[in-house]
C-alpha cells in the first residue's frame, strides 16, 4: 500500500472530520471591514475541502492497493495524486493544485508555480530552480533528479477566518497576503500560465468559513455562492464559448463516465479549474432528486489538455461507488468550481453506450506505430524548438503506451495525441502550422480516426521517410521485450 506524509496526516485529520495539514497551505489575506474576520485564500487538502459540501465519503483518506490503468494509486479516495509522467501531469497540476517533488537524493520541493516557458520552477519560498524533464538544477549549481511528486490539493480557496485566529492560521498555512502574486501553469497551446494578483473578500464566490476546532485544528464550512472579486484585475468571470460533450465509453484513463469540455473557451476556464462536482438524479429528468453526489480531485478525475479540452470522469473508487440498483445510466449534473469563475454547471443524460463495463484489451497497434513512424522520419531543424519540444512530449509518451499498454483505450488515445502533436508542429521558414489542430478539440480516442493518413508531415521528403518507416513498423510488427511502468498520456 502507498503511503505517504500527505496520507498519514490526512488519516489523523479524518479523525475529527477536518483537521489542519502538516503541510502548510497557500494563504493570501486581508482584514474585514468589521476587524473580526480576515479573509484569506487557503491551500486545502481535497477531504478538507469536500468534507462539508454533501459529497460521498467526504472525509475518507483511504488508499488504495490496486492500482489503476497508468499504474497509479487512484481508486483510493482523496489520498494525494502521483502521476508517473514528469512533463504533463506536474505542470498541469500545478495550474490550481498544490505540488510536492521528491528527488533520487532525498530532496524535497514545494512547487508554487512556474515562469511563463515551464523551464524555471518556483517554490513556495520564492526561489526559482531550472527544471528539464525531471532534472532540477539548484542553487549551487548540483543537480536532483525527480523520483516521484504528489499533487496534494487546491492551492487557492477562499477562506474567511476570525482575524484573533489569523497568527496562528499562517503557523500551519502558507501566506500570500493581498497584493502579492498568485500564479500557475505555464502556456501551452490553449492553457495559459496566469498572474494575478489576489483580492479575496466577503463576496469572493466558493468562500468557505475557517473555524478553530478545541484541539488546534480547523475545519471548513460549505463553500458560499458569490459574485465578488477574486483578483484586483478584474471582475468575476463566465465560461464562455465551451462545448460539453458526454463520451463513448473507453475507459482510456480508468474512468467508468466522461464529460469533455472543449470549444475555443476552454483553456481559459481550464486553467483556472479547481474541483468538480457530480449530481446523480438516476431516472429523475427533473433534476429534484439526487441519489448520489461526488466530489473529484485532480489528475484521477480531473484533466485539461492543451488542445483536446477539460476531461472530467469518474473513477470507480472509494471517493465514487454507485448506489445499489444504479448503473450510471441517467440524467447528471456537474458543476465545476474554477477560480476567479462564477460556477459552471452542465446537465446531461448518460446512456448505456457512456458507461464503461469491460475494457477491451489491446487489439491493433498499427496506427500508434505508424504514428511514432511518422515522427520518427521528421526532421527538427524544420520546426520550431516549442513546437517541436510539444511534440516530443507526446511521442514519449505514445513509445511507452505502445510498449505496456493492456487496453485498446490507452493505444487509440496515445495515438490521437502524438497524431495532434505532430499536425500542430510549426515550420521555421512558413512561421504557420504544419497541420490544423482543431480535430484534437472536437475529438477523442475510440471515436476519431486516428489512422496515419490524418498525419501531415510537411514536405515530400518528409512524406517519403515516413512511408519507408511505417512499412517497416507494420512489416516488423510490435515486438515488447520489457514491461515498464505506463506513462499517463494525458
């Protein structure tokens, strides 16, 4: 069983339902106009942060024995989050997530966020570090190399605490007061790194009241419905120009149910997501009487890409389990919870073909070869370095799916997203992109087809290394020799 520092606090805070973290939380603050109460943006763990708002085994922190497709201890409850990828998941995750590296030599980092171009992290601290592919660069100029991170919780919640509790708050929270600096993510495509600066008040929308239990800890009421400010720069904002789609079932990322968002508004909605919340009414159309309510955390529910949108899905896991004579069929609300956001809220009906019950196993793996095949006879002084870097991202990713991947639905999605990396590469000479990447918006693995022909490779050169390759990738087929731990290729 994985354990952690992160686990073995939590498990002593589900004691008293709710209790303070070892870990310190991001904290940004600012006195009432009544002087009795501050108000201040914490970094709550995910049972801190569900445990009052009706969802199902809120303040369980059970972990979990069985791991789930991409190798991961997610079918526990709201235990922390580790992803095997060092690209993707650690700086997408620390958008609005709290972040924890571990080195080989025993290091510990505390991510806080990242410079515009993901190449400098920055700890909670303030200290800024290179980092490339896992390795960090420190101050003194040795190297550490990541081992494994966790993604521990939301790092900016809204929190009003009585200001005489206030000292004592920052001794177990990190402080960000107003006027500093919140920040996250770096630009990728649709996801933008944002810098904002913090302005937390009575009206904040999601603010949740901080009370100080008799024992020292503290606890979190229901997040209230607002439409104050979350930033000095501007008012409270809408989702705009997204499209919701309910999917096939895949189970590409373990899940039993997906709902993908995408359309050009997306990304900005994206990075600025912090939870989502699910609503079961079974055969209720009317949406009146819920029978089950789910909150998610991160990475195991909760997704965004740089060009296929918000990916949300439930897990069967001890944080969601049907209730009895329930198959997931049925009308659903989910409403996500996004920082300097008013709630958005999308009502859908999932058939039986939503639902996932058997994962098919790995059955053809010649369109993910001759994917790689394709981006194996590319040339990268014709594209330009980020262009290129993204793609590079995407075809290590697809090696290690096409090497241990058990399930049709890891192959497909592996191969739609090198498939759309590889059209979105930019030319030097051109300055445009050498393929569109609006299909990787509207489409999804299972349901695309991702087959060699979408690839555009750019010139006949190009074209005619990567016909000699695919031949020789589907004349060999896929020989696997060893069995490593999958990569999530989200």
């Amino acid at each position: 069983m994985r354990k952690n520092i992160f686990t073995k606090i939590a498990a002593v805070a589900a004691a008293t339902v709710l209790a303070v973290t070892a870990l310190p939380a991001l904290v940004s603050y600012t006195h009432a106009a009544d002087d009795e109460y501050s108000y201040v943006y914490a970094g709550l763990t995910w049972q801190e942060y569900w445990a009052n708002e009706g969802v199902y085994n809120a303040g369980d922190v059970t972990t979990s024995d069985e791991k789930d497709t991409h190798g991961e201890y997610d079918k526990g409850a709201f235990d922390t989050v580790t992803r095997a990828t060092t690209n993707h998941g650690l700086h997408r995750g620390s958008y609005q997530c709290m972040a924890t590296i571990d080195t080989e030599d025993g290091k510990k980092y505390e991510l806080a966020g990242w410079s515009s171009d993901g190449k400098q992290m920055i700890l909670t601290d303030g200290t800024q570090l290179s980092y490339s592919k896992g390795t960090i660069t420190n101050a003194d100029g040795t190297t550490s190399k990541l081992s494994s991170y966790e993604v521990t919780g939301i790092k900016y919640v809204p929190v009003k605490v009585k200001t005489s509790d206030l000292a004592d708050f920052e001794q177990h929270y990190r402080v960000v007061k107003n006027g500093e600096k919140l920040y996250g993510g770096y630009g990728e495509n649709a996801l933008k790194a944002y810098e904002y600066t913090a302005d937390v008040n009575a009206d904040t929308n999601g603010l949740k009241t901080a009370v100080k239990n008799a024992d020292g800890t503290y606890s979190f009421s229901a997040r209230q419905t607002g439409s104050g400010k979350s930033f000095a720069e501007q008012d409270i904002s809408v989702a705009a120009n997204i499209t919701p789609t309910v999917k096939d079932a895949t189970g590409s990322y373990g899940e039993f149910l997906r709902v993908d968002i995408n359309g050009d508004g997306y990304g900005a909605l994206g990075a600025m997501m912090q939870a989502v919340k699910w609503t079961y009414y079974g055969n209720d159309a009317t949406r009146i009487n819920a029978v089950a309510t789910y909150g998610t955390k991160f990475a195991a529910d909760n997704w965004m890409h740089k060009s296929m949108g918000i990916q949300l899905g439930l897990t069967d896991s001890a944080r969601c389990q049907l209730p009895a004579g329930y198959d997931g069929t049925g009308y659903w609300s989910l409403t996500v919870y996004a920082l300097g956001y008013t709630d958005t809220t999308i009502d859908f009906e999932a058939t039986d073909a939503n639902i996932v019950k058997v994962k098919a196993p790995v059955s053809d793996t010649s369109k993910l070869s001759a994917a790689i095949a394709a981006a194996d006879a590319l040339n990268e002084a014709d594209y330009t370095a980020e262009s290129w870097a993204a793609m590079k991202l995407e075809y290590e990713e697809a090696v290690d799916a096409l090497a241990v991947a058990e399930y049709q639905a890891d192959v497909d999605e592996a191969t739609e997203h090198l498939t759309a990396a590889i059209n979105a590469l930019v030319k030097v000479d051109a300055g445009t992109s050498s393929g569109s990447e609006e299909s990787g918006n509207t489409t999804d693995a299972g349901t695309s087809d991702t087959s060699v022909s979408d690839v555009k490779t750019g010139d006949s050169n190009n074209m005619m290394a990567y016909i000699a390759a695919a031949v020789l990738a589907l004349t060999a087929g896929v020989a696997v020799t060893g069995r490593r731990k999958i990569k999530d290729i989200r």
